[in-house]
C-alpha cells in the first residue's frame, strides 16, 4: 500500500520555523480581538514591558499568518512598530 503526502503540506527544512509555547499568561484570542492600541498595552503589561519578547510573539504571529491572513500579519507589524515606540526604541520597522 503506497502512502502518499499531501500535496499542500510543505516539507519541514533546516530553515523551517517552529511553533514555540511562551512561559507568558494564554492570550485566549486576544491577538484577534483586540485593536492593535489595546493589544500592544496588553502585550507591555503581561510581558512586563521586555521589548525581546513582546517582539517575537508579535513575529511569531506574523510569520505563521502572512499567507493565509496578510491583514492579520499587517495588524501584528502595526502592534509591533506601537510596542517600539512606546518602549522608545527608534528604528522602526515597516
């Protein structure tokens, strides 16, 4: 009996990024729901305002959304460059 992949799963490479638990408190749709302003005081408050990892959950969310939800993967950049300028780093990004 063959076993055939499908088609639409990609195969997993030494590039390829991995889904990665936070130790910080379960969004429970948050990241959804609220608008990018109030997620980014979200994000600050539970993160404890460390710049590093409010960054990578928001490019986390980024990455593993770009293709099948660009205006979600837009709102995470949005919230990402909001985090920057309120914890005053400068050099934001588009």
């Amino acid at each position: 009996m063959a076993i055939y992949s499908s088609p639409n799963k990609k195969k997993k490479t030494s590039k390829s990024i991995e889904w990665h638990d936070s130790d910080a408190p379960d969004a429970k749709g948050k990241f959804r729901d609220l608008s990018p302003q109030a997620l980014a005081s979200w994000l600050i408050k539970t993160r404890r305002g460390n710049l590093s990892k409010i960054i990578s959950s928001l490019n986390q969310q980024y990455v593993f959304n770009r293709q099948k939800k660009p205006s979600y993967a837009r709102k995470m950049k949005t919230v990402m460059n909001i985090v920057r300028r309120r914890l005053g780093k400068k050099n934001e990004r588009s």
